[in-house]
C-alpha cells in the first residue's frame, strides 16, 4: 500500500476509463455525454469549483452545459430551469452547485432533478438506493473516497472506520459506502463526547468535518489510514502578506503532524478533490450509456 494516497493521479487514470468508454460509444450513441453545472450567484468557491468541472468534461470529451444563474432567482424560476433541464434529450446529468443562496430550498431543488440524471447522487431516491445497496448515482465525494481505498487496495472488510462529519453531502453517504463495504462504522459530529478517543480506534478515519486542522498526531494511531476530505484556504501567512493570491490549502487534518506516524495518508490538495471531480464524470457516462442504450461498462467505477 502507498503511503500517500494520490487522487491526482488515479483521477487522471479514471478520466482514461472514462474516455475510452465514451470513444467507443459515439458511433452508436450518436452524441457524446452531456452534463448540466448551475451555479447560482457568485460564491467565489464555487466559481472555481464550476470551472474544475468544464475543465474535466472538455478532458474526456464530456459536453458541457454550464449556467450562471443570478444570486437572487426565485425557487419557482430555478425548479423551471431544473425541469427543463430533465426534458432536454443531450443531457444525462445535472449538478447543481452547492451552497445555494440562503433564500433557495435545497431539498426541493435537489428533488426536482430527475433522479436518472443525478450527477451529484443527492436526489432521495438515489439516496435512498445506497441505503438498500442498489445500483444508481453515488454522492461523488464519498464515492470518490472509496476508489481511492479500493485502489490502492486498503482492505475495508471487517475494519473499524470512523466518519467525522455526518451531512449529506460527505458523512452520511460515506458512512454507508463503508458499511456496504463491511466496515464497522461510526459516525462522529459536532456534539459527538471525547471525539480522540473514538478516532485512534479507527483503521480507517475519513475526516469531512470542515473545521481546518481538527485532527493531529494524538488523534490517530500508527495503523491508520486517514481520508482527509476538509478543504480550506489559509489566509496568507508572514512571507507572502504582500501578495495576497498566495493562499495555501489544508484540510481538516495536521498532515505535517501525522504523515510520519500513520499507515497512509490523502494529502490536501491532491487527494480527495480531485476524485470528486472524476466521479462526477463517472455518473454522467454511466447515464449517458444507459441513455443511449449502451453496454454499462463503467458502473464498476462507482461503489
Ligand atoms: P458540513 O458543514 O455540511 O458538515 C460538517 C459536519 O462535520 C457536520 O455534520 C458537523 O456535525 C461535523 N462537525 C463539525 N465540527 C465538528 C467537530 N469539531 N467534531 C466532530 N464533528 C464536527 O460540511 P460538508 O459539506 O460535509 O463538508 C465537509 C468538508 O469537506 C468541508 O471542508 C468541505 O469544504 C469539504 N468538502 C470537500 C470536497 C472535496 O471534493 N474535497 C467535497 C465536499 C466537501
């Protein structure tokens, strides 16, 4: 097992796959994969967010169709462009891009994709698919974890795996990728008692609680592998005060604690990013061939 699990790298493996199933599929297709991103507003971070996801569809020949919805849209006016959207013949997934403006529901935004075009796999129904172990879009964060454990073949079966962070993004579907996996699995949370004690148990620790530099040394134990999900931009320190751009990443993990102590580690920008991007492909290619009727060769990608 490597010690530093590298999302970049088997992303850009994963994005092959992808690739070549796509090559392979346009004769009979007729049409390449289309993915719908709305973003809503200007969040900077989902700014750069969106733009990773064009970038990857433009990568592997996915088409993108990308829309910039002004901040204060009405929920009656987004759910149209949504249905719309689940209409419209070249499009096999929608991602909506979160956090949404405060004033949107995001439940009843996220019921109205069509659940057979749930880039993201947040819709209920697919949610409620990974409880029941079916087959369908997978919450791409969490399924992004999974094939970088799988690949770098970490045994899940039969581990202790602790999950900090309980939404429905990243902790819950996570907590049941595992549990599918055989893991035994505990869910730790913001109220959660003595949380070092339950998180140097774990074999395997996935860490989503968006609190920067929550883990550190004394947290973990020397057969760990630690999934660092938390992404944070730092305010720029000492050195670069002048050039403010010069912002460095971390997670929510003290990697420069625990990289020397653990059994393997995701480092922060690197690891886990990078496969959310790339599992989002894998869903839209999943879609497009079922769409399209083609053989499903990439559903083995998804957990
Ligand atoms: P969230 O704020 O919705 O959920 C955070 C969870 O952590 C909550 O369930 C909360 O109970 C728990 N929590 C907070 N403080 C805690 C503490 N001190 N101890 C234990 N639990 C605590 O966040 P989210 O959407 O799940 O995202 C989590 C992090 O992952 C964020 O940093 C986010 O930016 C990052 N993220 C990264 C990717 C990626 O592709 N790398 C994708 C999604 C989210």
């Amino acid at each position: 097992m490597p010690k530093i699990l590298d999302g970049k790298k088997l992303a850009q493996e994963i994005e092959l796959i992808l690739q070549q199933a796509i090559e392979s599929g346009l004769e009979v297709a007729k049409r390449p994969p289309g993915l719908a991103v709305l973003r809503v507003g200007n969040d900077p971070a989902s700014g750069v967010y969106v733009n990773f996801k064009e970038k990857a569809c433009d990568r592997i020949g996915v088409r993108s169709f990308a829309k910039h919805l002004k901040e204060d849209i009405s929920l009656e006016e987004l759910t149209e462009t949504i249905k719309s959207l689940n209409q419209e013949k070249n499009i096999d997934g929608i991602l909506l891009q979160l956090p949404l403006p405060s004033h949107l529901d995001e439940d009843a935004l996220l019921s109205s994709i069509d659940p057979d075009k749930d880039a993201d796999g947040l819709h209920p129904l697919n949610l409620g698919r990974l409880i029941k172990g079916e087959k369908g879009p997978r919450s791409c964060t969490p399924a992004g974890v999974m094939s970088l454990l799988e690949r770098n073949q970490i045994k899940i079966e039969g581990k202790r795996a602790v999950v900090v962070g309980r939404s429905i993004l990243v902790g819950k579907p996570m907590a049941l990728m595992l549990e599918a996996a055989n893991a035994t699995v505990t869910i730790a949370h913001s109220r959660t008692k003595d949380l070092p004690s339950l998180t140097r148990e774990a074999d395997v620790l996935v860490v989503a609680a968006g609190k920067p530099y929550l883990i550190g040394k004394n947290d973990v134990s020397e057969n760990c592998v630690v999934i660092d999900v938390g992404i944070h931009r730092l305010p720029p320190d000492q050195e670069n005060m002048k050039e403010l751009k010069k912002t460095k990443l971390c997670g929510d993990v003290k990697i420069f604690e625990i990289e020397d102590k653990v059994a393997a580690y995701s480092p922060v920008p690197g690891g886990v990013g990078p496969m959310t991007v790339t599992m989002l492909l894998a869903n839209t290619v999943d879609r497009w061939q079922k769409h399209c009727g083609l053989p499903l060769t990439i559903s083995h990608l998804l957990p």
